[in-house]
C-alpha cells in the first residue's frame, strides 16, 4: 500500500475549486457590487435592528452555547472526509469504527435534546 503523489490530486483539485471560489466571489462582489457610500449604509447593522445603547451589555449564553455546539458536530465532517477516501481499503472494519463514531455523536446530540440545551426560552 503505497501512496503516489497521483493519490492526492482529487484533494488538490478540491482545494483549487474551494480557493478559487472564494476568489472569485470575493473579487466579483467588489467588482460587480454597488459603489454609492451614503452615511446610512456606512452606520452600523447588527440583524436588521437599529444599534441602541452600550454594546458592553451582558446577553444570553446560549449563542455561545449553540456556537460551540455547531462547531463540535460540524467537526465530525472532517473526521469522516478521511475515511471517505480511504473506505474500501478499511474494509468492514472501517465501517464498523466509522458507525461507533457516528453513533457516538448520535448520543452526544441525544444527550444535548435532553438537557434542552437548543431551547431558546
């Protein structure tokens, strides 16, 4: 089992794709984007709501809560795009670590609905 440098092309390719993407949203927004700067558009914008008072003020922690929990389970992608590539060399074993993991993360999220971390209110 022997890794050639032909191996990695898709992942270069995928990476090539996602750069160039970002690159040319980025530049095409700028270039294809209205350029009028009025004192109005130039105020700040936090969801549609006019900015009143002190920014210093406490808020609830279930923003970071669900931040924090996005990022845990969206972690999960990058452990399996691994294992994606390399299934048929893994074999039934590989398949059966990869549903332990998953049904480990089904747990963990089972966990966080019982503890009703998600509930807003």
């Amino acid at each position: 089992m022997e890794n050639t440098p032909f191996d990695y092309v898709p992942i270069l390719i995928q990476l090539a794709v996602a750069a160039g993407f970002g690159i040319i949203t980025i530049i095409g927004t700028h270039l294809l984007g209205p350029k009028v700067r009025t004192t109005n558009k130039l105020t700040a914008f936090e969801s549609g709501v006019e900015v009143i008072g002190n920014a210093r003020q406490p808020f609830s922690i279930k923003y970071f809560l669900v931040a924090i929990l996005f990022v845990i389970f969206d972690i999960e992608v990058i452990f399996m795009y691994p294992w994606a590539v390399n299934f048929r060399e893994f074999g039934w074993e590989g398949l059966v670590q990869m549903f332990v993991f998953m049904g480990l993360l089904l747990l963990g999220f089972i966990y966080i609905l019982k503890k009703k971390a998600l509930d807003w209110e």
